[in-house]
C-alpha cells in the first residue's frame, strides 16, 4: 500500500536553497500527495469506523498542518483537532539530539482515541516522546499518522500506522515541511539535499 521513493528526482539546487525560478522537479507531486492523503483518510475512517466517540487528531506542530488539514478533510468520521509543539531541529537539517515539548492538548484524552498526525519521521524521537506522553494521558490508543517515513536515520522504533510515502535519506520541503522556517507553502514537496 505505501508508496515507496527509491529513485528520488535530483533537486536543481545548490547548496540549501530551492531556485524556485529554474522549476525543479518535484520528489513528490501534488497531485500525488492528494492521491495518496485521500487513500490514507479513507483507511483511517475505515480502521476507526466503530469507535463511540470521536477521533482525536493530535497534530505535531508546525510541519504537520497541511498534510493535517487534507487529512481531516479525507475523512468520513467525526474528528476533534488538538495541537502539540515538538521539535528537535531548531533550525538547520540535521537534529541536535534535544527536543522541547510545548502547547500540550487542551481536551481530556482519558478514554480517546487518538491520531498523531506528524509530517515526517525521521529519528523517530520526536514522535516517541509525543507518544509516551499522550498515553500517559490516559488515552484508549493511539496511533501515529506520518506523510513521509525517512527510516535511513531511525535511533528509537516506531510503529506507523499509516504511511504516506517511504523516502530515501534526503531533506525534504514543502507542504508544510521547511528548512529554516521557510518553504512551507510549497504545494509539491521537493528535495533540498
Ligand atoms: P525526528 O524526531 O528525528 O523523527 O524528527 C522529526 C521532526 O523533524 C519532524 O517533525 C520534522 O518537522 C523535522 N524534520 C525531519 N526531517 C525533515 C525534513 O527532511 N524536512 C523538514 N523537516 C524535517
Ligand atoms: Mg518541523
């Protein structure tokens, strides 16, 4: 079912800068992506179809709201949205090992189902820590969501419930990912190393 990348586009950038006016081939279309969150919505509704009360979607800000909201979108089910900040890139492309967690849910999550919704797993530490903590919470379960799994650089084991695509070892901007803060508004997403 996961859409697997072994041959990714060469990105027409040099250094850590997308020349947006040369148009360089995306890894991923638009086009692609909605494709592929619309299957994912369609599997989420199908997998929580029976459950009593609605899905909660815990969104890792920031990267995650695009992809977030299309997802939210795709679905036939009833869901609540809650937000966590968690990051262990400051800036820059590579992780410097430690990670804040700000902005926890507002709703009570005893007894809920729980979504996490993140843009991209790549150690899996951010997502890890994002997990224990919402269990601890009280939650019934919780499954993790990610658009894109980058499993070349993974330190802790995660289990994806649903995966948008498998990509190779390469950073990655747009729709909603960034580099430096920048470049989220992207509609394809487009390799930038
Ligand atoms: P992890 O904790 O190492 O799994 O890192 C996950 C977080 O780092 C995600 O929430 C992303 O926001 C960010 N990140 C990791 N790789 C990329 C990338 O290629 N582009 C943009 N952000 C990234
Ligand atoms: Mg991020």
């Amino acid at each position: 079912m996961t859409e697997v990348l072994t041959q990714p586009a060469p990105s027409e950038s040099s250094g850590l800068a997308l020349d947006r006016a040369s148009h360089p081939t995306p890894m991923i279309s638009s086009a692609r992506i909605a494709r592929r969150v619309h299957q994912l919505g369609r599997h989420v509704s199908q997998v929580y179809a029976d459950i009593d009360t609605p899905l909660v979607m815990v969104i890792i800000l920031k990267g995650a709201t695009v992809f977030a909201a299309d997802l939210l979108r795709s679905l036939s089910i009833p869901a609540e949205l809650e937000f966590v900040r968690a990051s262990s890139y400051p800036s820059g492309t590579s992780s410097n090992g430690r990670l804040k967690l700000a902005h926890m849910v507002e709703g009570t999550l005893v007894g809920r189902h729980v979504l996490l919704v993140e843009d991209i797993i790549d150690s899996g530490v951010t997502v890890n820590a994002v997990a224990r903590r919402i269990r601890r919470l009280g939650a019934a379960t919780v499954r993790l969501a990610a658009l894109l799994d980058r499993p070349a650089r993974r330190q802790v084991e995660v289990t994806i419930d649903f995966t948008g695509f498998v990509i190779p070892d390469r950073f990655v901007i747009g729709y909603g990912l960034d580099y430096a803060g920048l470049y989220r508004e992207l509609p394809h997403i487009y390799a930038l190393t």
